[in-house]
C-alpha cells in the first residue's frame, strides 16, 4: 500500500472509514489528479505513516491552498488594503 491513502465521499453523507477509501497513492499531487470534478464531493488525504490528514475539502477547492483563504492579510504576506 502507497503512503497517501485518499477517502471521498459526498458531502453530508459520508459512509465512514474504510467504506469511503478510494485507493493509496506515491505523492499527494497524484492522490489529487484521482479525484473527479464533481461538485459536493468531499476528499480526505491521510499519510498513513502518520495518520494525519494531509488535505482535505472539497474537490472544486482541491488545488487551492486554504491558508490562501484566511482573512488576514498580515498572515499571508500581504499589505492590508
């Protein structure tokens, strides 16, 4: 078994563990490019060695980086508007 383990389901109706695993993979990225564009579908990205999640959020949001969507321009590395 690969090192990122990727779970998905819709979101609100999750089926639990196991149940929402779609396969194992090398990398993160890869993981990500497994996941079809559907709009309410949700993803979880565990490193099993860990067992923390690595990503997760929707999938329309897979590529962005959620730190990006804080409302704290100082954090980001921005001047405040």
């Amino acid at each position: 078994m690969n090192r990122y383990l990727l779970f998905t389901y819709y979101a609100g109706r999750p089926c639990g563990g196991m149940k929402d695993f779609l396969d194992s993979f090398e990398s993160v990225a890869e993981a990500l490019e497994n996941l079809l564009p559907e709009p309410t579908r949700y993803f979880q990205i565990v490193d099993q060695e860990t067992l923390a999640i690595v990503k997760e959020g929707l999938v329309l949001f897979k590529d962005y980086d959620a730190e990006m969507f804080s409302g704290d321009d100082e954090e980001r590395g921005r001047e405040p508007a």
